[in-house]
C-alpha cells in the first residue's frame, strides 16, 4: 500500500516563492540490518526523487540508506505559470510511484 | 550545639517529608499532553497532516473502510456507512463488550467487527492493516475528549488497571506511577519522561520509524524496567489502557500523533 501527501499551493502570485512538500510511504529498509536467524534483510529503498513544474524538472534528489523510513522531502521554487507538478520516486526492487498536483498563478 | 540541633531537627523534617516516590496521583488541571514535551519541530510535523506520517496509515484505512471482505462480501461502509460516522467513537474505548463481559480496545473491536460480521480472519496485531482502521477511526475523533471508562460496568476493570498502574514490577521494581505520576518532569537518558497520557494513539514514533498501538508502547515500558510484558490478548493490558484513558479524561485526543 503506497501512499503519497503532496502539499501544493492551489494558488498563488507570478514570481511568488512557493514551498512544495511530499511524504511518501515507504518502508526505507537499510539492507545493513539482520533478521533473528542472521540472514540479511535486503535493501529496498528509495533512491531517486524528482519534481517536474509544467514538463521543466526544478527539483531532484537522490536517496541513500540513511533516509529515514517515509521519507518528507520540501523545498522551494518560484511560481511562473499555472500548471502541474509531477513528482516521480523511483526505488529499489521496481518501485515507481507518482503524484500530482495543480496551481493557478494569476 | 544549635547547630547540631539545627541539623538535626533539619534532619527530622526531611524524614518526615514523603519521598518522592510517595508523591501523589497527578491534579486535573496540571495533566499535560505527551506532545507539550516534544521539540517544536516535532509538534509542527504532527499538526501538518500532510507532514505527519501516521496520516499515510489514515489514508490506507479510507482504502480499506470501503473494501468489501470476501466470504461476506461486506465492507464496513455496509454497516458503518461514510467513516464521518465514526466521529467521537474511538474517544469512548476502551469500551465494554455485551458478549464477552469485559472491556475491549479499539483494535480488538475492530477484529471483533471482522469475525462477528464479515467472516474474516482476525488481523495480526501491529499488522498494516489493523493499525490503518484504527488510525481512520482514531482520527475522526482529533479534538475530541477523551470519554473512556464512563459506563458503570467498568468500574471493577478501572480499578484493577489502576492497580496494575501503582504495582511495583519487573526486575527494576518499578511501578508505572513511579516514573509517570512522581517523576514526569524530569528526563530519563535524556529523553523526558511525559506523564503518559494516552491522547494520541495511535502514534507515528520516530524511534520506530512507523505507526505502532497503545499496547506495543506498554510493552516498550515493560521491557524497560525488565518485567515480562503482558501477551496482545491479555485482560491486563486492556485494564491498563482503560485506566489510563480514564487517568486521561477530558483531555483532547490527536490521533495519529507524531512522537519522538
């Protein structure tokens, strides 16, 4: 069960500094941890983020072990035009999730 | 010679003064809330829904008010209707249960709902899913007060909650109320030690790394003064967070809280 909270502005003023917020469900396991028997849980993590404003990528990261688990990644971009943001995390073992959300700059 | 007498009257006043571990149950109106210790940082991650974690479990939960149970064909919308309908419920458990005679937890009630009317499986304590229904329903009553342990019938389970609460136990001999009602505003290797109140479970914990029940914080506790924790289905540990649901009465509940 993924689950992304992405927090967007629904509006705002051309040129305005916006702070974009995204938490995402995820399990973040280290691969460095053993189970009781002594076998080596298996990394799965994380380990890329993007966030494209109308196709134009503004913001991208990359994710390493020490990520705690549901990892909250916020930053700030400058409001241009009304449009979409799309955030993408790509993961170990397969993972892809995607969010969506809409601002109106007047 | 006065100051020996001094000193020594000094000395019987201290003897007369109760230890501490003697000090009284905590006054209404000094009770506060687990989140009033945290960083400020913390308490911002808890209020901003989309910031705090232990809303992803609500958002699975809406998912799974909704999906319908195989053998009965039955989601707990079918009963329940929208989940708004929930609003003050969770704030009233632990709660008495007609069949069974005795007190149960939201999480038990939950799986009671699940093998009386749906044909289904209890869920495994602490699992995914039992812990996203009961943060959906724990979060509906978010402002609320705590009602708990207000029916007659559970006087005699309040009582024996409180007494598990005072006993002296584990390998430390420590009671619950030596750290929690006589030694709460001070800290423990750093950390400080709250007056456990239940007010927000249940909790995303940054130590766990993930949303866990009441019941895995008593068994956290237990552990720490080295005493045998009680098993998920034990009465005890429902008597344990009926009293302390009582203990909290009137305070505001802000499930899923965020802890450190």
């Amino acid at each position: 069960m993924a689950a992304a909270l992405i927090n967007v502005p629904a509006t705002a003023k051309r040129g305005d500094i916006i702070e974009i917020k995204a938490l995402m469900s995820h399990v973040m396991e280290t691969g460095y941890r053993h189970t009781e028997t002594g076998e080596v849980i298996p990394r799965n993590i994380i380990t890329s983020f993007t966030c494209h404003y109308n196709s134009v990528e503004v913001f991208r990261a990359d994710l390493f072990p020490a990520s705690s688990a549901n990892p909250f990644i916020s930053f700030f971009t400058t409001a241009t035009e009304s449009g979409t943001f799309e955030f993408k995390w790509i993961g170990d073992r397969g993972f892809q999730e995607t969010a969506s959300a809409n601002i109106i700059v007047s | 010679m006065i100051v020996m007498r001094a000193i020594s009257s000094l000395l019987l006043v201290w003897l007369a003064t109760p230890l501490p571990s003697e000090a009284a149950e905590i006054a209404p109106d000094q009770r506060r809330s687990g989140s009033t210790f945290m960083a400020p940082e913390t308490r911002a991650m808890q209020d901003d829904d989309t910031s705090n974690p232990g809303m992803l479990w609500v958002l699975d939960g809406q998912a799974l008010w909704k999906a319908k149970r195989h053998p009965s064909e039955k989601s707990c919308t079918d009963c329940h209707g929208d989940i708004s309908a929930m609003r003050g419920i969770s704030a009233k458990y632990p709660a008495f249960d007609e069949l069974l005679k005795r007190p149960v937890d939201l999480e038990q009630r939950i799986n009671l709902c699940r093998t009386r009317h749906q044909d289904e499986a209890p869920l495994a304590d602490e699992s995914r899913e039992l812990l996203a229904l009961t943060a959906l329903i724990g979060r509906q009553s978010r402002g609320r007060p705590i009602e708990a342990g207000s029916d007659p019938r559970l006087a005699s389970f309040v009582a024996k909650g409180r007494d598990l609460f005072m006993r002296r136990q584990g390998q430390l001999n420590l009671a619950c109320s030596n750290c929690h009602d006589d030694n709460w505003d001070r800290q423990l290797a750093g950390s400080s030690i709250t007056q456990a109140h239940p007010t927000g479970y249940p909790i995303y914990r940054l130590e766990w790394q993930g949303l866990g029940s009441l019941k895995r914080r008593l068994r956290n506790c237990m552990i720490g003064v080295r005493a045998q924790p009680y098993a998920s289905d034990a009465p005890e540990i429902v008597e344990l967070q009926l009293y302390l649901a009582t203990r909290a009465g009137g305070m505001t509940i802000e499930t899923p809280a965020v802890r450190p």
